[in-house]
C-alpha cells in the first residue's frame, strides 16, 4: 500500500454519487449527433459505453441483494448486444429518450449502488473476475468504471474532462495498491487504467485492479 495519507479514507455510496454526478454534469451538453462516435480508442459508441456503464453500476449492486452472495458466481440474467462489436449488457437506455434518458438510467444505476454497499455489512463478500471484494471495493469499483469510461466518452464526443483528483486519489488508494501514487491523481488513475501514456510511463497494455479487502493485505 503507498504512502498516501489517505489509506483509512473508506470509498462509500457517496464517493459514487459524486462520480455519477462528474458524469451527467460532464455529458449533459453532448448533441445527440455525437453519440455515435466511438467513445476514446474503444471500439464501443459513446452510446455505447454509457450503457455499458449503467451496466456496471447495476450488476455491481445486484450481488449484494443475494443473502449469500458468494454462493452465485454471478446473478444470471440473460445478456444480449445489439451489434457484434458492441458490449454484451443486461441493460439497455431507450432511444426515444435520447441521451439525456440514459445518462438518468446511469444516475438511477449509480444511486442503486451507492444505496446497496452503504447498506451492507462490511464484512460481506461478493465474486469478481479479478477476486472477491467486499461493499467498499464495490463502490470504488463502480468509481472507477464511472470516471474512465467518461473520460472515453469525453473524448470521443471532443469534450475536455478529466477525473475529480478526490475521487481518483480514493480509487488508487484502494484498488491500485501496485501504483506509486503522483501528486497529478487524475492523470495516475487514466495511467493505471491503460488510457493515457507519458515521458517514462508508457502506456499499460494490460492492467487490473485488486479488490481484496484492505486488511487481507
């Protein structure tokens, strides 16, 4: 674990609140025009990832409603896309309600989870492809997943944002222990999660976050 300062700062329902809000207040403006475009250098449309967005936070926060959640490797609800190159999802925004519904779904999503960890008992567990997490994980999971995907959709929209440096210092503390933390935290958290490179640093081809409950460590 870095030297921080910051590693008995616990990442809450609140901190995703505020990334869901970085979000809305960041892509309310789009023109629905630009929605199309990929989202960064993913092969997804900002539509696209938004959605698979939505589909994080909600997913996230569905396997804390299981009264044991490590007995189901995942909740099975059937996944679907609708293209080939597209992100397979449980959830979907409807067109008709244009942007400005999906980023309400993203909200609705969000505020499920911010809900769900704040409610759990701390020493819950539940499954995840990089290890099991407990409610904390979750939420900085869900942090995580909010800020770089609205950086991909920011750039693919040619919308300037970058991650709150709170927020990203938070998730680096608690998910990115092998990530020597940098007084410009935004621009570490875009690093760490293979977006951006830089002088000495090149761009991560690969990279993942550790879950595991800090005192496991």
């Amino acid at each position: 674990m870095p030297s921080s300062g910051m590693t008995d700062v616990l990442v809450s329902g609140k901190h995703v609140r505020e990334a869901v809000a970085h979000c809305t207040q960041t892509l309310s403006a789009v023109p629905d025009p630009r929605w199309s475009a990929p989202a960064g250098d993913l092969e997804w449309t900002c539509w696209e990832t938004l959605e698979h967005l939505a589909d994080d936070l909600l997913t996230y926060a569905l396997r804390f409603g299981l009264a044991e959640p490590m007995g189901v490797p995942r909740v099975p609800l059937r996944l679907s896309g609708d293209r080939a190159e597209g992100p397979v999802n449980v959830i979907f925004g409807d067109r008709a309600a244009g942007p400005a519904g999906l980023l309400t779904v993203v909200e609705a999503c969000g505020g499920l989870l911010a809900a769900v960890v704040d409610s759990t008992p701390p020493t819950v567990l539940a499954p995840h492809v990089f290890g099991a997490s407990d409610p904390e994980g979750f939420a900085a999971m869900g942090v995580v997943e909010t800020l770089v995907h609205t950086y991909d959709i920011a750039q693919g929209v040619q919308t300037g944002a970058k991650p709150p440096e709170d927020l990203s210092r938070r998730a680096l503390v608690r998910l990115f222990p092998d990530v020597p933390l940098t007084e410009d935290a935004s621009s570490t958290l875009l690093w760490a999660t293979g977006r951006i490179g830089g002088p000495g640093r090149p761009r991560r081809e690969n990279w993942r976050w550790y879950g595991a409950p800090r005192p496991a460590r």
